[in-house]
C-alpha cells in the first residue's frame, strides 16, 4: 500500500512558526515533503510562504521506507527534523496480518519548533479513470482499548463501482479508508482551497464538502491536519521526538471471481473470515500497530544477516527493496480451511495466476513462507483437476485479465507448454520437500516441527490454523509435525498425480527438442530448439522422478529418472557450442550464447549432489542415501556445465550486470540471480557488484524493473517493466543457502574462481564467429 503513494495522489506539507522563535511577524513558512502539493500553491500569492526543505535521503527495509527532511528555523539555531515512515508490514508468522490491505504512515517530528503537519489523499486511489464521479464520508469511531481516544476515518469510493475490472491497473471497485486519530482537525474540499488554507493558517476547517464530482473536477481532497508545540512530546522513549499515526486500507469484498471445482466462485479476503466489517478491520490495523510492527520488524532483521552471509551488504539492500513488490501483486482470500493466493502479472499481460511468473518469484516465498506457495498453486491445481482447462499441458495463466480467474476453456491462452510444465513441476517437487524438511526451508516459525501436533483426517491439506503467541494473537500454527511431515507430503502430491503424470508425458514428448514457441521470455518471441529451455523441461521430468518417489510409485520414480537421464546426456550434445565454452540460445544457432538459467532448479532440488560426498547426509529426492557409481559423473547436470557457463558469464558480463543472451544487452534481474546462485564465488561477486550498481547509478520514479539495459544510461529497452512481483528471483541466493538440509551451496563447492585471475580473457567475438564459420565448412549451410 505504502508503494502506492508514489504515484497516486498523497500530499504531505509541513507548516512552521518560526516568529516564535525569531520574534519577527510573519516569518510563516509552508515546506512541501512528499508528492506535489505546492502545485496548488501560486508564487504570487503573497498569504503565505512557500520554501523548502533539505532532503536527508532515505532508509528502508523489507516493511519499511523512511523518508527525512532537514528545516531550518528563520535565525538557524534551531532545527526540525520530519521523517515520514511508510509500514506494509510483511509477516511470515502472521498469514491474518498479511492478507490485510492496509499501512501505517508514521509522521515524526524531532526538534524545538512548533509546527503543523498536513496530510491528504484524492479519488485516484479508488480509480485509474479521473473522469469518474465519487462518493466519500467521514467516520468516527470510538476505541474502547484506548482511553480518551478515537478514530476519523475518510471513506472514499466510486458512486458507480465496475466489480472485477480495472483501468490502467486500478481496481475500479472498493474503499479507501483513510484514518487518523480523532483530535486531528479534518476537512474534504477542493485541492486548492484546502492546501492555500492550510499554508496561510496552518489548520483545516473540520468541515466535509457534500458536492460529489468527478475526481478532477474540482479536484477533491480528504485532509487530515496536526499541530505539533515544541514544548510537547508524544514518545516516551524518545522524549524529543513527536509523532503521528495514519492507517491507509483499500478495501475489496469480494476480491477474485475464480472459475472453482464448483463452478464461478465470487472469493472474499481472507481478512474476512476474522473480521466483521471493513469498520473492525480498520480498528484491529490502528490497535495493532505495535504487534504488526514488532513482526516485520523480526522478518526484516532475520533477511538482513541471511542475505549478507549469502551475498554481501548489496545483496541486503537488493532483497529488502524486491519484498514488498512481490506482496504487492498478491490477494489473499478464501477461508482459514482452505486459503488462496492470487498473483497478478503486473505491467506486462494483466494475467491471474501467471506460472511462468510464480516461477521467478517462488524463491522468495520458498525464503519466507512456503505455505504462500502452497496458497498460490492450489487455484491452479484446483482448476485443471476439475476439467475445465482442455490442453494436456499446464496452463500459462488461470485468467487473462486480473481478477478474473475465470479460466481459458477453449484452451486458447498464451503458448507456452514446455515452460510451464517445467515451471510447476520444479515448484511441486520443492515445495513438496520444503514440507518434509521444513525446519530448514524458511525463515517462518511456522515451518518449525510441531512435536505435539495431531492432524485431523477430515482436514485440508493446507489449513490455516492461528493461535496466540507470547501474548501476541493471530500467530500461525505449525501445520505438521515430524510424524505427519511425509505423509502430508504424499497426501499433497497423490491427490493431483494425474496431473502430474499428465504434465510430464508432455514433456517426455516434447521437450528434448521443443517446437516453435515461447518461453517466459516471451519478449524476445518464438523460437524453435531452445537450449535453455529444453533444460528447464528435462530437470522437470526428473522432479516428477522425486515426485513419484514421494508418492510412494516406484515403477514411475526409475522410468522417469532414466528417461531425464537419456535426455540431459542427449542435451549436452546439442545445446552446447562445440568448442565447449558455452550454451547456445537454441541448438541450431550457431554463434550464439545464452544465460542458463535454469540450472538453478537442478541445485535447489538437490539433483547436483547426486553421486557427491555431500549427499551422504542431505535430504535428496529420495529417503535413501544416493549410491555413488564409480566413474559415474556427479550431479545429474554434469559438474563440467556449471563450471563452463560460470566462466562464460564472467567474460560477457556488462557494466550493469550479465545479459540475457547474445540477441540483446538487456538483461532480466530475476533470472540474473537465478544464474549467479550457481556461478563461481567471485564470479557471483563481481555480477551482484555491477547490479547493485545499476540499482545506484541509475534514476527513476518508477517502482523497480525486472528488465534494464546492461550498458549505456541502464535504461529500460521496452517492454517496460515495472512493480512486477518477479523480484522475488531476487531471493535466489538465499532460498538455495537453505536448501537441501544447507548443503546445497556446499555442494557447488567443486565451482573454481580461475577465469576471474586469467591475464587475458576469451575472445568472445573471435570464438563466436569461428563455431558459424567450422558449422558452415562441416554442414555446407548456416
């Protein structure tokens, strides 16, 4: 929510007294701090004094962005420091908490200044048309917690509410609730009047302007406003600092219409089921502050020390920025027996459910809580298990425009077959093992075994089940315990084997060799053969081999282990050059070279420690420990090709990173770390070095981009993308230093650092241009 600020309407003013300080007269000054309000503010009028302040920067976290401004006062002995603090708490152990859609601005006010602050939000939060009229209110509530205390809260909506669509990605249905604690002064009036009031005056009338208009028609604006005497404090800890709390929600019932087992299902939030009325929820958020605080507090300070011992001090920066974005694109609904994530596929197609955008954003959820993932398979899973999608492959997408998750019976959706099986098989079997190895899977304590844990056979597999913890409610319960570990994960697999099975015939047939289509690079079009792709779908058949192993069949764990097995050997021969330096983009592109992103699955499912001294005691596939064949290559993708495309991505790294493939120099960040997870330490070093300076080089006003150039301005090639919950890829690293009980990154110990010391590097042009010319001499044709 707090995200949103940027580029919908919020003005922020700050108004300060310095005649008490200075003794001079009419020495009042308004400071503008965020958006634009001085926009309404002529510089010819002379009512009022326009100036502003010194920007401090910025510090954020996973949950939190802070935003610091420096005034000083009319004879400079005095200061006032105003941060802005932006909460959207993530909290793993807190699946409630997470599914509300609300944040917290904090307003603090450090110095000896008297000053008042100014808040206010336009209709552009409740649509992305400015030509619609809307309603708004003013509500007040008493808090019966807190004495002497209530609630003002602006409701703000759409007179005619268009359920299920949006505008330029805006929901065109639902309430903003905009609150503040009830001695705020308040006032809806027209942008301009209310922000020249409040320059001159430094307060609000207390009034509701009742004529309902279109949201730029006389621009309405809801304001709340704050006085602050330098002789009063309002933190105890921090006797010099004052401060001011909103709670900003954007409230949906119902959310998503999904095309369910049953048939089209109107879904509500989650939030739902424990909260009354928008009215209780607001109330639980503003109560809570300190709980929800506390929580994400937990998270961000835990994903600070996992991400510098996994990268470095960038790598902190990197992942803290990507998690509120991934968030950002989820609906939480359903009920505690059988909850649902809906992911949206932001600035691109629009879509609901997107595989191939779960894909690059699962490391994270993995990280953070894999039951999320659970919530955000089962509608697809759900789905297909009912009939209602015709193709034998996996789906791309469970509906074209979000929130409608009504389905594609005709089978018609965007063509990417090998991707998207490939795509949820990985997922399956990774969560699947995230579920029998679960104290090491997340930062979650709700992966922690549960020794005293009973399961219902009635149950679903995927309750949420809360409790009280510390004192603190709404704490998620473990959902299994040792005992119940594997047999949750087999209840999970056998009850969609069939599609299962079904996904993996298809890349059985298909897959060595794949036809003309897309891959998730859609962007870069169609293409026939493509290496890297192809990988993508012979690692899925083999996680339908530990699928098959968890499911307790064991004629289908060695048919598919031996046919991945023939296609890998088979793989190798065709995707990689021929003087053995790199990947191709495809088998029959001569002279070409590719990021193999798709490596990384092969690591996080534990098959590079087969035949390794390191799978001794990890927790592989299977439950037993792997026989180790004499002279039998170790890992299931040889340790050879790791190595040689580890050393490749050294010598085409650009100044901002490492591109995609040899067609373009642009690059995509989700699949950047995906390839760095399993490159050489330096190597990984010098690659997160160059990203980390595209992040602190380059400028924009947009949410961050998943696809950038990787030379020049760093500037984004088209299509533009931006806010897209891919950066959950982001979280490669981290997601594989858990892995396989920890052994997962020891077991890419075998990687060597020589590339990065060689005096000359490889002629990348030269090697290149010579594998077209020896194809030309050897096949007569190109």
């Amino acid at each position: 929510m707090a995200q949103r600020c940027t580029r919908k309407a919020m003005g922020i003013m700050a108004y300060v007294l310095d005649w008490r300080a200075s003794r001079l007269p009419h020495e009042e000054k308004v400071y503008p701090l965020l958006g634009r309000p001085q926009d309404a503010l002529s510089p010819h009028d002379s009512s009022y004094n326009v100036s502003y302040p010194t920007y401090l920067g910025s510090k954020y976290d996973a949950s939190t962005t802070n935003l610091t401004y420096n005034i000083l006062s009319h004879n400079s002995s005095r200061s006032l420091e105003i941060t802005l603090s932006f909460l959207s708490p993530i909290t793993p152990t807190s699946t409630l908490r997470q599914s509300i859609p609300a944040a917290y601005l904090n307003v603090f006010v450090t110095g000896d200044v008297d000053v008042d602050i100014y808040v206010d939000v336009n209709g552009q939060w409740v649509s992305g048309d400015r030509a619609n009229k809307i309603v708004w209110d003013i509500e007040h509530t008493h808090l019966q917690q807190e004495e002497d205390q209530g609630l003002k809260t602006w409701m703000v909506r759409r007179e005619t509410e268009q359920a299920f669509t949006e505008t330029r990605e805006q929901p065109e249905w639902g309430t903003l609730l905009f609150s503040g604690p009830s001695d705020l002064r308040h006032e809806a009036g027209t942008s301009s009047e209310l922000r020249q009031r409040f320059s001159r005056t430094g307060t609000l009338q207390d009034h509701a302007d009742g004529r309902f208009r279109s949201i730029m028609d006389d621009e309405p604006v809801f304001a709340f406003s704050k006085s602050f005497n330098a002789n009063t404090t309002s933190l105890k800890s921090h006797p010099h600092v004052k401060n001011v709390m909103f709670t900003i929600a954007h409230i949906q019932n119902p959310v998503i219409q999904y095309a369910s087992a049953r048939g089209l299902t109107l879904l509500r939030p989650l939030w739902a089921s424990y909260m009354s009325s928008p009215q209780d929820l607001v109330t639980f958020h503003w109560l809570d502050y300190g709980h929800a605080e506390e929580l994400a507090s937990n998270y961000s300070a835990q994903l600070a020390v996992d991400a510098y011992r996994s990268g470095a001090e960038d790598y902190v920066d990197i992942v803290a920025v990507s998690a509120r974005q991934v968030m950002g694109a989820t609906h939480f609904t359903g009920t505690p027996e059988d909850p649902l994530l809906f992911m949206k596929e932001i600035s691109s197609d629009g879509n609901t459910q997107t595989i191939d955008v779960i894909f690059p954003a699962f490391p994270f959820f993995l990280y953070t809580n894999p039951r999320w993932l659970a919530y955000l398979l089962e509608p697809l899973i759900e789905h297909m298990m009912s009939g209602q999608y015709p193709n034998k492959y996996a789906m791309h997408d469970i509906g074209a425009h979000y929130p409608n998750a009504t389905g594609h019976p005709d089978g018609n959706d965007e063509y990417m077959p090998v991707e998207e099986c490939g795509n949820i098989l990985i997922m399956g079997l990774a969560l699947a093992n995230s579920i029998k190895y679960g104290t090491n899977s997340s930062v979650s304590s709700t992966w922690q075994q549960a020794p005293n844990y009973l399961e219902r056979n009635d149950e679903k597999i995927w309750p949420l089940n809360v409790g009280t913890d510390a004192g603190v409610q709404y704490i998620d319960e473990p959902w299994t315990s040792d005992s119940q570990s594997e047999k949750k994960a087999q209840r999970w697999v056998q009850r969609s084997y069939r599609l299962w099975k079904q996904w993996t015939q298809y890349l059985v047939d298909y897959s060595l060799e794949p036809e003309n289509q897309l891959s998730t690079d859609d962007f870069a079009g169609w293409l026939a053969l493509q290496t890297n792709l192809a990988l993508k779908g012979i690692i899925g058949i083999k996680a339908m081999a530990g699928l098959a192993e968890i499911a307790g069949y064991e004629a289908d764990v060695k048919r598919y282990d031996n046919t991945s097995r023939v296609y890998i050997e088979k793989w190798e021969e065709l995707g990689i050059s021929r003087d053995k330096t790199h990947a191709k983009v495809a088998y029959n592109w001569f002279g070409s070279w590719a990021t193999t992103y798709n490596l990384y699955a092969d690591s996080l499912l534990c098959f590079h420690l087969e035949n390794t001294d390191s799978a001794d005691t990890s927790p592989l596939v299977t439950g037993q420990k792997p026989i180790k064949s004499p002279g039998k290559s170790s890992g299931f993708v040889p340790q050879h090709i790791y190595q040689m495309q580890s050393d490749w991505y050294y010598t085409v790294r650009q100044k901002y990173g490492l591109p995609l493939d040899s067609r373009h120099i642009y690059t995509k960040t989700d699949w950047e770390f995906f390839a760095m997870s399993v490159a050489a330490p330096r190597v990984r070093a010098d690659i997160l070095e160059r990203v980390a300076r595209w992040v602190n080089e380059t400028n924009t006003d947009r949410p961050l981009t998943d696809l950038h150039d990787t030379e020049g301005s760093g500037g984004f090639p088209g299509p533009n993308f931006f806010a897209r919950p891919v950066v959950g890829g982001h979280y490669a690293f981290l997601t594989l230093r858990k892995a396989c009980g920890g052994k997962a990154m020891e077991g890419l110990n075998f990687l060597r650092d020589d590339v990065v010391d060689r005096e000359v590097q490889m002629d990348v042009q030269g090697l290149l241009e010579l594998e077209v010319l020896e194809e030309f001499m050897y096949n007569g044709e190109l």
